[in-house]
C-alpha cells in the first residue's frame, strides 16, 4: 500500500545510509586515522594538517587549507572573518584540534564555520587523546 510505514532495513536501523555526504566524510576520517596512527598524539595542530595535506593529496580529495569567510552584518562586511582548517570537496568544513579534551566552544566554532560558508557538515577531529576522536556537526 501507498501508505505503508516504511521501517529502514535491518543493515540500516541507525540511518546510516541517510548521512549527508557519507562517502566523502568517510574518506576524510580515514585520512585522519591514517595520521593519527602514525603520527599518534602530542604534536601540534599544524604538524597534523601538514601530514593531513599529504593523505588528501594520495587519496586525490579536493582541499582549501586555511579557508577564510568574510561576516557580512546588514549592509557591510566586518573587518573580521572566520579562519576554516580545511574545506574539502568545495562542501564539508574540517576542524582539526591536538587537545586533551574537546569542548562545547569548539563546536559553537563549527557550527559558526558552518553558517558563514552556507556549507552544511562540518567535522570536527582531535589529535590530541590517545584515540583518535571525532563528531559529525550538520547545520
């Protein structure tokens, strides 16, 4: 019937194959534990965007380093802009962090990040825990 309830398939039941660019986020978060392994924690951000640009570059995914985004408020753009780490695909923002902890700002930042490039994943990824760790943040 036209109106039946339809129940996701069993390999489904936590909406995985509905996640917004599924394919290319994946391919992203392996780069990362591809550095992650290799490098392990306790360098700085910048060590693990550079390893981060050498995976991107064997994995062939378009990347942006260090994107900024202009604010514009009513009818000028303001003299500060927002600073992405990595925009990939031309569609998801990437957030690198090397901390012990992420913290509620860092998402608000994403989040931010988000609105102002009209870009609708962002992902946020710490370096700095013995695993790696990371969070899907879809506006």
């Amino acid at each position: 019937m036209e109106n039946d309830l339809i129940i996701n398939e069993p390999s489904d039941v936590y909406g995985l194959n509905n996640l917004i660019y599924k394919d290319e986020a994946y391919d992203v978060i392996s780069c990362c534990f591809e550095v992650h392994k290799t490098l392990g924690k306790g360098f700085l951000e910048a060590v693990y965007k550079d390893a981060l640009i050498h995976e991107f570059n064997l994995k062939k995914i378009p990347f942006k380093r260090e994107q900024k985004f202009e604010i514009s408020y009513k009818d000028i753009i303001l003299p500060h802009y927002y600073c992405a780490d990595f925009i990939l695909y031309n569609k998801i923002v990437l957030e690198i962090k090397a901390q012990q902890d992420v913290i509620d700002q860092h998402y608000k930042q994403v989040i931010n990040y988000l609105a102002v490039s009209k870009l609708k994943l962002g992902l946020l990824v710490n370096f700095g825990e013995p695993s790696l760790k990371f969070k899907r943040i879809v506006l």
